[in-house]
C-alpha cells in the first residue's frame, strides 16, 4: 500500500501536479463560520470567498494562504493576525482593526480599506493595486515593496511607514 501512494505521489510530481495540502483545522473554519469568533485559529490556505464575517473576530488567527475574495470582514479584528500569502480581491475591510498584522505579499487588489486600522501591520511585498485606503492607518507599518499602483491613500497616516525611497506614494 506504501508502494502505490509512493508511485502515485511521484507520478504527480513528475506531472508537474502538485498534492493539495489542507493546512486548516476544519474544526476551526466550522466555528468561524457558526459564531464569527475564532481567535487564535488555524485556517492557513482556507477557502472563505465571498464569505460574511461582518465584525469578525480573528485577533492572533493564521489565515497564511488563505482566499479571501469577496469576503466581508467590515469592522473585523485581525489584531496580529498572520495574513501572509492570501488572496483578498474585493475584500471589505472597512473599520477593520489590522494592526500588528502579517500581511507579507498579501493580495488586496481592488479591496476597500476605509478607515482600517495597520498600524505597525508589515505589508512587504504586499499587492494593494487599485485598494481604496482612505483614512488608513499606516503608522509604523512596512511597505517595503509594496506595489500601491492606483491604490488611494487620501488622509491616510503614513507617519514612520517604511517604503522603499523609489516607491513612494
């Protein structure tokens, strides 16, 4: 039996079909979605598109590949959150709380930001391409290759941000 998945996995690979690993805790994604309360979780490489978590609460959660298009998560806490690698087009964020956040080549192209909180959140290598940040905070945050093409920083506070000295807004 060890000879076949063995075999099998090898002819995946050699195929250029790379097993799909699911890291999340099914467990952890059923409690978000019943309740909108999962501190602390593990929902690495969860699938929540167009999902309503509406004043969610996802302080310290691992969402690391995780895709998020469409989801609503308007006044959510992602407090320290580790948000690296995931995919949020057209996200709502709106009055979410980001700060201390991981956002480490995060997608959030065409996402809406109003009002959001990233104090101190590190968004290196982040896509914000056409994001709407009005009144974003930024303070202390990293942006360090941060691609901001389009993106809308009207009122926002960049005081101590990091950019690279050719990207700046």
């Amino acid at each position: 039996m060890g000879k076949i998945i063995l075999v099998t996995l090898i002819g995946s690979l050699s195929l250029g079909i790379a097993p799909r690993a699911t890291a999340e805790n099914p467990a952890h994604v059923r409690q978000l979605l019943q309740t909108r309360q999962c501190p602390n979780c593990d929902l690495r490489g969860a699938n929540l598109m167009d999902t309503n978590l509406f004043k969610a609460n996802l302080a310290g959660a691992n969402l690391e590949g995780a895709y998020l298009a469409g989801v609503n998560l308007f006044g959510a806490n992602l407090q320290n959150a580790n948000l690296s690698r995931a995919s949020f087009y057209l996200a709502i964020l709106v009055n979410a709380d980001l700060s201390g956040a991981q956002l480490v080549g995060t997608r959030l192209t065409l996402s809406n930001l109003v009002n959001a909180n990233l104090a101190g959140a590190n968004l290196e290598n982040a896509v914000l391409k056409g994001a709407n940040m009005i009144d974003v905070n930024l303070s202390g945050a990293n942006l360090k290759g941060a691609d901001l093409d389009r993106a809308n920083l009207s009122g926002a506070n960049l005081s101590q941000t990091l950019f690279d000295e050719s990207r700046q807004p």
